[in-house]
C-alpha cells in the first residue's frame, strides 16, 4: 500500500510541484475567460492577455526557485 502511497505522490507532483503556480495559472486563466466571455476583450487580445500572464507567472516562479 505505501509503495500506491509514493507513486500517487510523485504523479501528484508532477502536475502540482509548486501550489503558487498552480493557483496563479488557474487565477489568469479563469480571470482572461470571464474577460473574454464578458465582451471587454476580443479573441487576438484575450490570447495576449493568457499568453502574457503566463509568461510572467513562469518567470516569476522560475526567479524564486532560483534563490533557493
């Protein structure tokens, strides 16, 4: 049973490593669909802003993993 334990474990942190980026991902994406959904942004726009935010939380995590 420990050895199910320690697989679902590393498969769990395979997707959530980190449960900042997790939350921050899910944060820009649900935020750009409401925006995109709502009429205030267009299709070319919308696809900038996801791009964009995506780009900025990866960096960001990957100048804290950095530090440590």
């Amino acid at each position: 049973m420990s050895v199910l334990r320690a697989l679902w474990e590393e498969l769990l942190g395979l997707f959530v490593d980190d449960g900042s980026l997790a939350a921050a991902i899910l944060v820009v994406v649900g935020l750009v669909a409401v925006l995109r959904d709502t009429g205030v942004v267009g299709g070319p726009v919308g696809g900038g802003l996801l791009f964009g935010g995506l780009v900025l939380i990866l960096l960001e995590n990957v100048r804290r993993s950095a530090r440590r």
